[in-house]
C-alpha cells in the first residue's frame, strides 16, 4: 500500500509540473510534525518559482471546508492536524490523501522531482475501483459496496477514511469515528468496532445487513455525515425494496449482562438487487 501511494503522489507532481490539471486534490498529511510540514511545504513553493505556479498550496487548518476550491486547478492541501470531519463533509471532489511518518526515499524523490531532477520511478499502479478506499477519499454508492459481500472491501471502505494501519501502528486521520455511529450504540469505539466487524462477517456469510452497519457504510461512502438515521432508512428502504425486520444477535460487550441484543435488519436475500 505504501508503495503505491508514493507511486501515485509522485505521479500526481510530476502531472502537476507539466501543467496538466490532475483529477485529484492532494492532501498531505503530517503526523503532528509541524517543522516537516513547513519544510516541505516551503519546497513547494519554491518550486513553483521553476515551473510557473502549476499548483496551488492551501493550509487545510484554515479552510472550513472544501466547497470553494477550483476543480480545474491542481491544489495541494497540508496538514499536521486530525482532520474536522465537516471540512469533509459533502464534498463532491475526490482527495489523494498521503501520510508523512518519517524522513524516506519518498521525501527525496519528492524533492529531486519537484526541482527538475532525475528519480526512479515506477509506472503508475493499477488499483481496481475497490482499493480505491485506500488511497482516496470521494463519494461512493453505498450499495456497491454493500453488494460485493467481501469482508475486507467492506471494512475497508468504513474504516479507511478514518484509521490508517501504518507500519507498527494505526494512523488516526480524520478527528471524529463517532459519525459513523447509530446514537443508539452506547458503547465507545473500542466496542462498536468490534461490533462491527461481526455485523460485516454476518453481512458477507448470511446476506443479514444490521441497520448499525448500514448506517455505518452509508455515512463512509456518501460522506453525508451528518444524515439522520430516519432519512439513511429511508434510503435503503427504497433502494433495497423492503423494509427492516426485527433480529436478535450476540451481544459481544463484555460489561453487559444482555447475551443478545435487538436490532433491525435487512435480509438482503428477499431483495431483487441480491437475486
């Protein structure tokens, strides 16, 4: 993974550096080091000097979202922060999105390339539409990802956006998991992660969509954060042509005397989209 992305960044510059307008907005993320980030950020900028400003820099701290940024330009977000999810929100442009850990080849090669200088590069990689998750950051249809019934590309495509796994750790990007969350799931991240992933495992084995899930994916992939349970219902009650049915499952928190907890769900074997 972290081969390809440093592949795609450097494709995304060196696209840049001839004046051609890439589709993507490029968002670097710095892991709170904000003296790397200002250095890096400066080589930017001089660059721009050499090849008549073929991009524009823009601090995401100080954008409150977005809505305002030309597509037809090639613009270059930096941050050292966790991302507010409402800048986020809605956003109709797809973001190249690329973590900054430590001092690399890739730093070097950025470098080289961003001054007219000769790097090894390697041809840009072939990523199918559902690894795309990994790398960028856009609206998706939910019900595609739903219907792939594979459980990596779906707890990929919830979690991607949010936790990053880097090497040794987990990446924290965007500041506020909890959007993802049913208000009727008491339980801290911890436990509601742990839900569900058995919630996919039960979406891929069975065709039986919980409501959390659903909600959960929904919210991932539309980037509509802030969508009221009732209008996300709606959504899949007339895509799915059915309505939810009462269900009981194994309540996996450890705190709680329930052994079995009562949800609404969706079997999606009963729905023509799953014929």
């Amino acid at each position: 993974m972290i081969c390809n992305s440093n592949n795609l960044i450097l494709n995304w510059i060196e696209k840049a550096i001839k004046n051609e307008i890439n589709d993507e907005i490029l968002l670097l993320i710095f892991d709170h080091h904000k003296s790397r980030k200002e250095n890096i950020k400066k080589d930017f900028e001089n660059s721009l000097q050499l090849n008549k400003n073929c991009f524009h820099i823009i601090d995401l701290d100080n954008l409150n979202n977005l809505e305002n940024l030309d597509k037809n330009s090639n613009i270059i977000l930096f941050t050292n922060n966790y991302i507010n999810c409402n800048k986020l929100a809605n956003t109709d442009h797809k973001i190249l999105s690329h973590i900054y850990l430590s001092q690399n080849i890739m730093e070097k090669n950025l470098r080289n390339l961003l001054f007219n200088k000769e790097i090894l590069k390697k041809e840009p990689p072939r990523i199918n539409k559902f690894e795309e998750c990994l790398y960028f950051i856009q609206k998706r249809n939910p019900l595609e990802v739903i219907a792939t019934l594979n459980y990596t590309v779906i707890k990929s495509h919830i979690f991607s956006m949010f936790i990053q796994k880097v090497p040794n750790r987990e990446f924290k990007i965007l500041d506020n998991l909890n959007i993802l969350q049913s208000k009727r799931f008491i339980y801290g991240n911890y436990y509601w992660r742990l839900q569900i992933e058995k919630e996919i495992e039960l979406l891929c084995q069975e065709k039986i969509l919980t409501s959390r899930l659903a909600i959960a994916i929904y919210r991932a992939t539309t980037l509509k954060f802030n969508d009221s349970n009732t209008r996300i219902g709606k959504f899949y009650n007339e895509k799915l042509g059915m309505k939810s049915s009462s269900f009981h499952l194994t309540n996996i928190i450890v705190e709680s005397d329930v052994k079995y907890v009562k949800l609404k769900v969706y079997h999606l074997d009963k729905s023509l989209l799953f014929k």
